[in-house]
C-alpha cells in the first residue's frame, strides 16, 4: 500500500553564494495527509518558499537539493526527469503563487489560459468553453461568460487570483501548494479567496499547504500548521495546539507581535533580526534573539521532538514556553 | 518583497576591489601615455623629417616600426601621434557627457514641454547618420583639432541624454524622490545631486565606448582630410597616406591602426570597470 | 479648547485620465479617477489619526494632499491656522519643516548612492539646522534615537536590512523636527516580526517627541495598535469615524463591519461576520447616490441616489450611512 498524501523527508536545499553556500532548507520534514490543510508559516529567509519549489521541481538554479526526498503518493520526485515531472505537476501537484499579474500570460484571453489548463482530451471547442466557464463560476467570477474575452490587466487583483485558481483547479490536482496566494490583495478579498479555497479543498478532497506569513490567515484557515525559521521546521502542530500554547519561543514571538483589533495590550516584538543564510552551522538558529536560550542551546544538532499529541518543536525547553497570547516575553513557568 | 537579497542579514562592508578589467585597461592607457610622453627619450628620430633615402623600410632594429613613404620612422609618429589622438578623444566627450547628461536628466524629471523640446532636437539629430552630420560640420567649418571637437560637440550628447533621460525617468518614481520633495529639496538638488548620480552609470559605460568611437571618427576624417591636417602624425592620416602602399609597406598603415586597435581596447576596458566600479558598496 | 493642529475641509483630488486624439476631437468629457472626493476631519494636537482603507480608497492621496506633494483640486488644509493649499512652493518651504513623511517601501525609500550619514547632513543642511560644527553630532543622536548606532552613519542604505532602512527614514523625518508625521503604510512592507518592533518605535517618539500623526494603513490591526482617532475611507469618501476604542466597538457602518469581519484574527472572533460580495467600483465611473450601494447587505432605496453625508450618532462618532444602526 503506497502511502498517500505527500511526504517531505529531510528536504535540504543549497544555494551557491560568492559568498558561501546558503542552506535555505535544512532538513525538513513534513507530511500531508490527502483531503487536509497545512500551513507553512515563516517569514523572509525561513525557506517557506524554497521548500515548495523544491517540492514541484521548480528551484532556480543554481539552487538546488542536496538531501533528503519528496514522495507523493509513494514515488520518490527526487530522481525524476523533467518530462516525468511534467506529468506529475498540474495534475498531481499544483502551485499558485502570490502575484497573479506576473503569473498570467497578459496577451492572451482568459478563456484560452483556462482551457489550456483543461485535460488534453480533445473535446469540441464549445464543450471545452463549458467546462472554462464552469470552472469560471466555481472559483467565483461572477459573470463569467462576459470575461472569457478579457485580458488580464483588465481584470483586478482578487478576479486575477481567482482565474489562477481556476487555471490550477481545472486538473483537479491531488496536492495544492500556495505560497503566499491572497498577500497581495485587500482583506475582504482575502477574506473571500481564502473562503473559496477552503470550499474547494472540502468539494475536491485536496490536500492543501498554504505558505503565508499571516498567522491570522493560519487560524481561520488549516488545520495543521508547520513553523519555519531559518530553514528549518522549529514547530509542527494542530493549529488550535499551536495557538493554545506554543511550544518553540519563535512561535511564541509571532503570535506576540500580532497586533489585533479586539485587543491593545502592548507587543512584544522579537529583537534583533533573522540570521545571515550563509554559514549557518549547528546549534539553535533562534538563540541569539531567545529570551530563554542558554549554553546547552548553542551547540550540536537539535531535533525536532514531541512534545505532545502531533505537536512536534525544536525547542531544548518546550516545556517552559508559555501560554496563550501573553504581553510580555514568551517564558512562563510550566 | 521575498528576494534573496532582501532575505540576507546585512553584508559586512566589502572594501572596493579595483576590477582586473579597470586594472588592464588603465594601465594599458599608462603605458600609452607614458610612452606619448617619453617619446623624446624612446625615439630619437623627429616624427616630421624626411628621409627619401629610406623610403618604406621593414620593421627592423632600427625602425621598430618601419618607415614610411616619406622616410619617417612609424613608431616616432606612432608615439607622437598618440597625444594628437587621445588629447582629441578625451575632450571631444567631455562636452557631450556633461551637456547630455544634464539635458537628459531635467528633461526626464519636468517632462512637459521642456522633455518634448530635448528629445525633438534628439530626434532631429537622430534623423542624420552620425558621421555624415559630422562631416558636413566639418567640412562648413573648415578642417582642424577645434572644428572636430566643435563637430562631435553637436551631435554626440543625444546618447548620453537618452541614456540618463531613461534612468532618471524611471527613478523619479521611487520614494526616496516624493520623500526628498517632501523635505522641501529644491528640483535642481533633487534632479543634479541625487537622480543624476545614480542615472550616471549607464551613461560612464557608454563613455568609454564613445570614446573609441570619437577616435574612430578623428581618424575618419583624417582620412578624407577634413581633420588634422598633414604632416601631423595622426593616426587616421597615417592610415589614409599608408594605404597607398599596403601592398609594398604594409606597416605604415597598419602599425597606426594596430595603436588605434590598441586604444580601443584599453577603453572598453575600462569602461566595463567603471561599471563594476561605480557599484557603491550594498547595490 | 485649543484649535486642533490640522483641519481639513471638503478635500477633492482627481486625476484627469489620457484621452486618445479621437475621443478629444469628438470632445467626450475627460475622464477622470476621482481619488478624494470630499473629506473633511480636524487631528488636534498630540493625537493619532488613523486612516484606513483598501486599495484605490484614496487614503495614500489624501495622505500626499496634506503634504502638498500634489495640489488638491478643491478644499481647505489649515495647518495651525493657515490654510496650506492656498500657498505656492516658496511660502510652502517653512511648513515643510513641520510636517514630514515616512513611507512604505523601506528599499526605494533612500538614495542608494548616499551614505545614511550624508543623508541626514544634506537634509541638516538644506534646512539649515544647527552650524556645520554641530551637525555631525545631531546625526549621531537622530541615529540612536531610531535604535541604530552612530558608526552606521557610514553604511550606505544597501548595507541595511528592510526594518534598518525603515528606521532610517524615520530618522530622517524627524531631523527637521516635525510636529506633525503623515506615516502612509510604513510597516506593510516588513516581516510581521519587525513590524512590531517599528510600530513600538514609533509609539516611543510619538510619546517622546508630542508628535501628531496621520497613521495610513490598509491593516485595521496595525491602525488599532497605533491611533487614537480612526477614519474609515471608500472610494475617496470618508464612510465612518470615530474614537478608536468605540470605532472597534460599536462599528456602524456596513463596510466598517464588513473589514472587521474580513480580518484573519489570531484570536476567537468577537463580533457577527458582514459579508459583502463583489469588488469595490470604480473610481472613475464612482456609483451614484452612496458609493458602497452595489456591495452593501443593509441597502435600501434611498441609497442608489441619495450621497450619505457624515453625521454624528453618538458623541466624536460620525457615520455616512442611510441605515447606520444606532
């Protein structure tokens, strides 16, 4: 029996630098289960990105992996030759990115990039418009006849993410990866972009990674969430575990600089600022910016463990990170 | 926003490495310019006497370089020449670098009527070819050093004004522009002081290469005796009286154009440098 | 009760749109985007205005009005008593010292070619504050109060990271000693990590400092953390505003409620959820009667040809709306 879903086993990816190697993933490792959604949170640098281009094979070189495995549904994509990949991308695995405007072809229609993302089973020319508009109205465009002729600088933001939806659902894909996909929009577009696609994923049985960097979007939307800093996954849980009590002080730090409306206690931002990708060597990448790291931290390698019920952390003291949302340092007695 | 620059913790400050190319071409300029200079010493032959008892001679140890029809030693005239030329060269850019520059950046920055004037005159010097221009001025003016530089004056500044003009056209969006209006910079400062400089790269580039061109054209017009006029050792007049004897004393033309050869490279050189050169420390 | 330090009155700034020769020959009216329509609102000294709205609102227009980096088209900016859109460029120069600007893009936001250092010297200069003697020490003590250090004066923008150069601008802002500071998405462009450390600087020299602000975000929780006063825009009009702790409390208007509802919350959600649908219009062919018609839950007939005017519904609150709920 293939294991289902889609599995990353100690990805690593290296960057030659002409100042050094950049290790912009370091041993990730993460899974995800058919039907569920996840969320890859971190913030610039923390390999977010990476991992998912790694993923579908899409690293600029010279990036590239150096360790580790991808398995979907029980194949290894490591060893894969372009031509293999090409099968396995769209159908398999999609990705959609954060700007649609640079994602979209912007001399060709709308319909013709929608039906060029349909299965490549010839069907006559209006059965094919059928489906596009289907599709159209599945990702809600309203009116989605009248913008099969558009072009995509005519179409706003929220209508152009949409139609990349529209473009990635049309292979029904088992796996979605979208990285940082509602960013770039207003938040009642967000709002709506985030509600489609968490309809879609429960319509279609998708398995969905979300990368963002908005821990807010995280809570209203998956249901597994993967903390990233500096390369690596430093906490893996359920999202209300994760939000509950936190147990790696990085994720403390976040949800601490999260300002929120309902709330105006103070923040309290982490110091310092993220570590410089080239040389990064053993030892807590979060030390130096830690209210609660000592000598132990700063040395050999350390694992992600559990710390509870399918909530993982690489933190040596996840026993003493504290509770939710408190003003003031993440450290807190057990 | 998620660019790998923007995700690297600040570099250390680099000291500025001189480039090998900038390195190459500059001293290949050096050397040029110091044999120009201790040509008296080097050579003791006078570039202007005639010896028609040694007409056409082969490079040998006592003419490096040959003689030519009129029995001057190549090399002696090679070496003087070399001031003649790159003296013209050197001056001839200076005009239309800073005159283009500074037309291109104020008319990318007020746009209006002031960008329409400029680029019409662009486009009116555009209309005629480059050399042709510079001949008919030339040839309106009579021959000499001052014409050509006059000549190449005109028309040459229309690059560098576009060249600037698209720098700064694009660069007067960016913040740090609306911030300086803000603190109440004056136009002249915000374009001259800030937008200018940082529009300068593309334009120095194509300063060395527009140098080589200038040589080019000075020896052109040598050659159909618009330009410095004989018995000068100016290279393209060299070119031009050698070529009447490539067959029986290749080396009195083609000595002068291996120098101009010569020149050209060393500029391009250092025009590439300049490039990497002019990268200030973080960009 | 002392005159508020900025009064703004029915405010208006359109830009005219291209016309092709054609349309201008068969004389078509020009089209235009009508980016502020409209506002009016007094800051008074010491106080947080929070302008907040999304894309093509206007805000950041409004924001560039105030300044006078653009001329508005219509309406008063009496800054302490004088009235800002009635002066020309060299009677603009004094004012400009008083109030100043930090912007969004941390990386277009300084001239790459200049060192932070000569920067904040230049600016010194320009204004001539100080004696040339004493300036280099004025800049060591604008760096510091920003949380860099004096020796980054030599380090040239690229030198610094996305936060580093947001404090430089900021530095920048206060050489000339403002009193008031117009802040147009200063930390939308940083990590969320950073983002809280800017927003925490700029408490502290507003406290520090008595600075006014005009605090322009899209992020309603941003604006929260930071304003005293909030002023929800749409499509060049100011639709709701009100006291910050009653704005988030007791919203009024649909589309106020509406942004509220649509923020991803960290935290359990306290208020009911408005929805609305469809995306805003546009602001060149702007609705007629209340611009937010086409998308509002609550709307009634009123509302397709009647303009709401802002009206108070309860002590500092104002509502542009038919059918504010009380």
């Amino acid at each position: 029996m293939t294991e289902p879903g889609l599995v990353v086993d100690g990805l690593t990816v290296e960057i030659p630098t002409s100042r050094g190697v950049v290790r912009a993933v370091r041993g990730v490792t993460l899974s995800v289960a058919p039907g569920e959604a996840m969320a890859l949170v971190g913030e610039s640098g923390s390999g977010k990105s990476m991992t998912c281009r790694a993923i579908v094979g899409l690293l600029h070189p010279p990036a590239r992996i150096t360790a580790g495995a991808v398995r979907f549904q029980g194949r290894d994509l490591a060893g894969l030759s372009e031509p293999e990949f090409e099968r396995i991308r769209g159908t398999g695995i999609a990705m959609v990115f954060q700007d649609p405007m640079s994602a979209l072809n912007p001399v060709l229609t709308i319909e013709r990039q929608v039906a060029e993302a349909l299965p490549a089973a010839s069907s006559p020319p209006r059965e094919r418009r059928r489906q596009v508009v289907a599709l159209l109205r599945q990702v809600g465009i309203a009116d989605a006849e009248r913008r099969l002729r558009a072009y995509p600088h005519q179409l706003s933001g929220g209508q152009r993410q949409r139609v990349m939806l529209a473009i990635v659902l049309a292979r029904r894909p088992a796996v979605l990866l979208a990285d940082e996909p509602t960013t770039a929009l207003d938040v009642t577009i967000q709002a709506q972009i985030l509600k489609e696609l968490r309809r879609l994923q429960a319509q279609l049985a998708m398995s969905l990674v979300l990368v963002t960097h908005d821990l807010g979007v995280v809570r209203q939307t998956v249901q597994r969430v993967a903390v990233m800093y500096a390369g690596q996954v430093v906490e893996l849980a359920p999202t209300a575990a994760l939000f509950a009590r936190p147990r790696h002080p990085y994720t403390a730090g976040l949800i601490n600089s999260v300002p929120s409306v309902d709330r105006r206690a103070a923040l309290a931002p982490i110091p310092g600022t993220p570590p410089d990708p080239v040389g990064l060597g053993d030892g807590c990448a979060f030390a130096p910016r830690c209210p609660i790291a000592s000598a132990e931290c700063l040395r050999g390698e350390i694992p992600l463990r559990a710390v509870a019920d399918g909530h993982w952390s690489r933190c040596l003291k996840a026993h003493v990170v504290g509770g939710a949302r408190v003003a003031g340092t993440a450290a807190q007695g057990s | 926003m998620t660019t790998l620059a923007g995700e690297l913790a600040p570099p250390r400050a680099a000291r500025t490495r001189v480039p090998t190319g900038l390195a190459a071409g500059a001293t290949m300029l050096l050397a040029l310019l110091g044999a120009s200079a201790l040509a008296p010493v080097l050579t003791s032959y006078d570039p202007y006497a005639q010896n028609l008892n040694a007409m056409l001679l082969p490079p040998s140890a006592a003419h490096w370089f040959g003689t030519d029809n009129y029995g001057r030693d190549v090399f002696t005239r090679v070496l003087y020449g070399a001031a003649i030329d790159l003296r013209i060269a050197v001056l001839a850019v200076v005009f239309p670098f800073v005159f283009g520059a500074v037309a291109g950046a104020v008319a990318g920055y007020l746009g209006g009527w002031v960008d329409a004037a400029v680029m019409r005159a662009v486009d009116v010097i555009t209309a005629v070819p480059f050399m042709v221009l510079v001949i008919a001025i030339v040839a309106f003016l009579g021959p000499g050093e001052l014409n050509i530089l006059v000549a190449i004056g005109v028309v040459d500044w229309i690059v560098f004004a576009r060249l600037v003009r698209g720098e700064v056209l694009r660069d007067k969006h960016l913040e740090y522009v609306t911030a300086l209006r803000a603190l109440g910079f004056s136009r002249a400062r915000i374009v001259l002081r800030h937008l200018l400089p940082n529009a300068l790269p593309p334009a120095a580039v194509f300063l060395a290469s527009d140098i080589v061109l200038v040589i080019l054209t000075t020896s052109a017009l040598g050659f159909l005796g618009l330009g410095v006029r004989p018995p000068a050792p100016e290279w393209g007049l060299m070119i031009s009286e050698g070529r009447a004897f490539i067959y029986t004393g290749w080396w009195a033309a083609a000595m002068p154009g291996f120098a101009c050869m010569y020149a050209g490279i060393a500029f391009i050189l250092v025009g590439d440098g300049l490039a990497d050169l002019l990268r200030v420390r973080g960009q | 009760m002392p005159e508020p330090l900025l009064r703004v009155r029915n405010l208006a700034k359109s830009f005219p749109l291209p016309r092709s020769p054609l349309d201008a020959v068969r004389r078509c009216p020009c089209e235009a985007v009508h980016a502020v329509d409209g506002v009016s609102f007094d800051v008074a000294r010491g106080r947080t205005l929070g302008l907040v709205g999304e894309s093509g609102c206007g805000k950041s227009t409004l924001g560039r009005c105030l300044l006078r980096l653009y001329r508005p088209d219509a309406g008063e900016v009496w800054f302490d008593g004088v009235d800002l859109v009635r002066l020309e460029e060299p009677d603009l120069r004094p004012y400009r010292k008083r109030m100043q600007v930090v912007l969004q893009d941390p990386y277009s936001s300084l001239d790459p070619r200049q060192t932070v250092g000569s920067a904040l010297l230049e600016v010194l200069g320009v204004h001539g504050i100080g004696s040339p003697a004493d300036r280099p020490e004025r800049v060591a003590r604008l760096l510091t109060q920003v949380g860099l250090r004096p020796p980054d004066a030599r380090k040239y923008p690229g030198e610094f990271s996305g936060g580093q150069r947001q404090r430089v601008s900021i530095a920048r802002a206060l050489a000339v000693g403002p009193e008031l500071l117009v802040a147009d998405e200063p930390v939308s462009a940083l990590d969320v990590s950073i983002q809280a450390q800017i927003l925490d600087l700029l408490l502290e020299l507003r406290r520090s400092l008595g600075l006014t602000m005009i605090f322009i975000s899209h992020d309603l929780r941003v604006v929260r953390y930071l304003s005293d006063d909030v002023a929800v825009m749409y499509l060049g009009k100011v639709v709701e505003h009100a006291p910050a702790p009653e704005l988030f409390a007791r919203p009024r208007h649909p589309y106020t409620l509406a942004l509220l509802s649509a923020i991803p919350e960290v935290d359990e959600p306290v208020r009911p959820t408005v929805e609305i649908l469809g995306e805003p219009s546009s602001a060149v062919h702007v609705p007629p009667g209340c611009r937010f018609h086409p998308r509002c839950p609550w709307k009634v007939e009123r509302c397709l040809h009647e303009v709401p005017q802002l009206r108070e519904v309860a002590p500092g609150h104002r509502v542009a709306c038919h059918e504010a709920r009380a």
